[in-house]
C-alpha cells in the first residue's frame, strides 16, 4: 500500500504547474539570480564545464546545485565511481550554486526552454518532476533502464511512484533525505540539563531555558527564502499530523484551516527565538551556529548531517544530536533527488551509463554517507551509514511518509514560490491573516 495515503494519487489532477515549471521563474521566490548572472559568476565547480571535449567524444553533463560544504562531496564521491566504471566517458559537472535549487532551478529552465538540456539533471521527485517536465512532454521514459539493471523491486514503491506518471518511469532516485528533524548541540544541552523537545510546548519551554542562558534558542538562516519555509513545512507537519498535512496537498484541507492558523502562530513564536541576523545567512551559516555552541537547535533536512560530520567533523549522538522536530514523532517528510533523461540530448547513452552507476548500490554507497540521505535502495549497504544513517533507514521503513513542498515534492513551482514570497513577507510582518490569504490565493491559482 502506498505510505502516502492519496497524496500520490492527487498528483496526477495537478495539472497547473508544467506551465509554471517551465517559466523559467525563481522558484524560491526572490530576486534571485537570472540565468545570465548566475553565468557570470559559476561556482567553482562548473568551470570544468568551460572545456567542452572534441566533437565525437562521449560526455554526461551533470546539472545539479551541490557546490560547496556539505552539498558537493558525495556527488564528488559518484562522479569518481563513475569514472573508474566509464573512462571514456567525460564528466562535465555543471553545478550551480544555492540551497534548495535556489539559482540552478532558473537557469535549467532557461536552458530547456532555449534547447539546450544538461545530459542529467537534479530534480525532486514528485510534483517537480511529474507535473513540470514530464508534463511539460521534456523527458524520456527510462523504463528499460530499470527492467535492464532490474530496479523494480529493488526501490521502495513509495519512490518508483514518485518518479513515474502516465504509466512511464521518468528518474532513478539516488536518495532519500528526511526534512522534519531537529539538530542540537550536544554540549550546550547536557550543560543545560536539556533534552531534545518533542512537543511543541517542550520547544518553547527548552527555547525558553536557553534564552535565559544568553543561547540564542534556533538557529535559521533564510538569506536564501526556502529555509524559513523548510522550518514552517515541519511546524504545519507537527500541527496537522500527517494526514492533515497530505489533506493541503489533495483540496481536502483549506489553508483557512484554523490547523493552518495554529500553525502560523506556533512559527511566528518560533520567531522570537531566532538569531537576528538570520536573514543574512544560508543553511550552512545557520547549522555552524549549532555546531559552534552559539545556538543550540536548528531545524534542516539531513544534508546538514552530510555537513556536520564531513566539513566540520562532528560525530552523532557525540556532538550533535538530532530527533524528529516537534510533533512529528513517527512522521517522514521525504526529499528525494533523482536524476532523468531529457528530450533531445546528444548523447543519451553515455547519460543511461551515469544514471545505471547512480542507481547502483554501489554508487548509492559512495553517494549517501556522505551527502547524510540514506540510500533510495532497500538493499544499500548498512554498514557504511552512521547511527544517523542506520536510525533514519529504520524509520523510513515504518513513518508515515509525507512530501515536502520546499522541496518541489507536495506542489508545483508555481505554488511553491508564491509560498515562498507568503512565508519571506510573514517572517517580517508576522500577519497570519494575510499569509492565510496568501496560501488561499496561490492554491487557487496552482493547486486545482
Ligand atoms: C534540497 C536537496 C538536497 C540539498 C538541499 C540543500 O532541495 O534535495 O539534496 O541539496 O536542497 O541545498
């Protein structure tokens, strides 16, 4: 049975958004970069994409947005594997840089506008994936792909479903990131004789304790604008309960909810609890807080854990702990990157090479212990993932399963970045009544 109780099903009546998908829009709803700004100023990481190889050689691009701490190691760690498997193949590692997709979501869209499609590209499964490019008739189904290196049961039907639409499979999953966990400094909580809240009452009491310690309580950094409504998607999470989150997704809940209103309330409160300068920091900015002491909680998805043990060296349950956020006890707020076959590209069978490598278990092993997912493949290697890992493996297994809208799995782009421009403007202004407004209008617009 599928684990998302309907949200699946309710996808295929969104019919909106491949429009939205494809307008080339920032979807994190800020000024952003354009494409042409982005250009000029290319991570690190693209500047291998500047030596295009001889006419006649074989190559995969590779279009994501994992540059940096934290984001680019494990993809590092795939791409190697990938070369030792294919020599003759040449990577052409076309990062851009920004959380979430923040700038890299606008310059794939122009590029697929103007017909000119990376070999691969990152892309959410669900909603991203499903009602933006395959509905928008931009991808290739891959379904030979999965009978060939026998797939089918080897990923969890949960995921399959989220990367397939109209009877087509249309991307290979190469993890799964939970959203809805809370990270804490381990140090700072023993010495305060804190646990982990798990409530949202606990939270405050906990925030509360801290703030009187002169601790600033939560760490966030919404510079780029998906991080406050990473942190609002796991309030309403924790105030909806899992069906009631999935039911805003479907029609069945209004965001004139007063579930909806609670839920506000509850992150506006949050709010006092904040770093000040918050909005001039990124995820990694906000996760170093807590990693230094400075702040005791954050609220991330697990890249952060990718970044904790890898760029900082910190180690689980040792110096930073991590539990459920408040009131999602037993719930998964799945994030899954997966990576597909775009119309019309001039070599897709060296990108059908990529993709077999990245569906592998060993390329999901090189790829997830250090990225912080756990792998997309029931049958990965335990052995190499941390108590982190090897916990959050477990819990998949029995959560209730529930897709992110930060990260394009719950609704279209189109509905996402007004959410994101409603959840930007309530941070300053605190206004329930016109963030409630707010949702209203773009699930109007963009959910039915
Ligand atoms: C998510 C993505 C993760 C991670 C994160 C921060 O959207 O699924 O893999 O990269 O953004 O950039």
């Amino acid at each position: 049975m599928n684990r998302f109780r309907g949200w699946m099903l309710s996808l295929t009546l969104i019919g909106s958004l491949a429009l939205s998908a494809c307008g080339g829009g920032n979807s994190n709803g800020q000024a952003g970069a354009s494409p042409s700004e982005s250009a000029s100023s290319p991570p690190a990481s693209s500047q291998e994409a500047s030596s295009a190889p001889p006419a006649g050689n074989k190559q995969v691009e590779i279009f994501s947005w994992w540059t940096g701490a934290g984001e680019e190691a494990g993809l590092k760690a795939l791409i190697q594997l990938f070369k030792e498997k294919e020599p003759d193949i040449e990577v052409i590692n076309a990062a851009v840089a920004g959380g979430a997709g923040t700038n890299a979501k606008a310059v794939l869209a122009s590029r697929m506008q103007g017909g000119d499609p990376p070999g691969t590209f990152q892309v959410h499964g669900g909603a991203e994936l499903n009602a933006g490019w395959v509905a928008a008739g931009k991808m290739e189904p891959i379904n030979d792909l999965y009978e060939a290196e026998g797939w089918t049961d080897k990923f969890p039907q949960d995921l399959i479903d989220m990367v397939s639409s109209d009877g087509s499979i249309w991307s290979v999953p190469v993890n799964i990131h939970r959203g809805n966990v809370l990270w804490y400094n381990k140090k700072v909580f023993d010495e305060n004789g804190l646990k982990a809240p798990t409530t949202f009452d606990e939270f405050f009491e906990v925030a509360e304790a801290l703030k009187a310690k002169g601790v600033t309580p939560l760490a966030l950094g919404d510079k780029e604008p998906w991080a406050a409504t990473h942190l609002f998607e796991t309030v309403l999470l924790g105030t909806l309960g899992a069906d009631g989150y999935r039911q805003l997704w479907t029609g069945e809940l209004s965001f004139e909810d007063a579930k909806v209103t609670e839920a506000l309330e509850t992150f506006k409160k949050m709010m006092g609890y904040v770093n000040e300068d918050h909005a001039a920091r990124n995820w990694q900015d906000a996760s170093q807080l807590v990693a230094n002491g400075e702040a005791a909680m954050n609220v991330m998805g697990d890249w952060a854990k990718g970044y904790f043990s890898g760029d900082l060296q910190l180690e689980a349950n040792v110096d930073f702990g991590y539990a459920p956020t408040p009131g999602t006890e037993g719930m998964f707020m799945v994030i899954t990157d997966t990576f597909g076959l775009p119309k019309g590209i001039s070599d897709p069978d060296s990108v059908k090479a990529f993709l077999k490598v990245l569906g592998s278990v060993e390329g999901q092993d090189a790829f997830n212990p250090l990225k912080g997912s756990i792998p997309a493949r029931t049958d990965a290697d335990v052995s190499k993932y941390d108590v982190y890992g090897k916990e959050t493996m477990e819990d998949f297994k029995s959560a209730a399963l529930t897709p992110s809208l930060a990260h394009g799995s719950a609704a279209s782009e189109g509905f996402l970045t007004q959410a994101n421009q409603v959840i930007n403007i309530f941070v300053t202004n605190g206004d329930v009544n016109q963030a409630v407004q707010g949702f209203k209008q773009a699930a109007s617009a963009e959910l039915n």
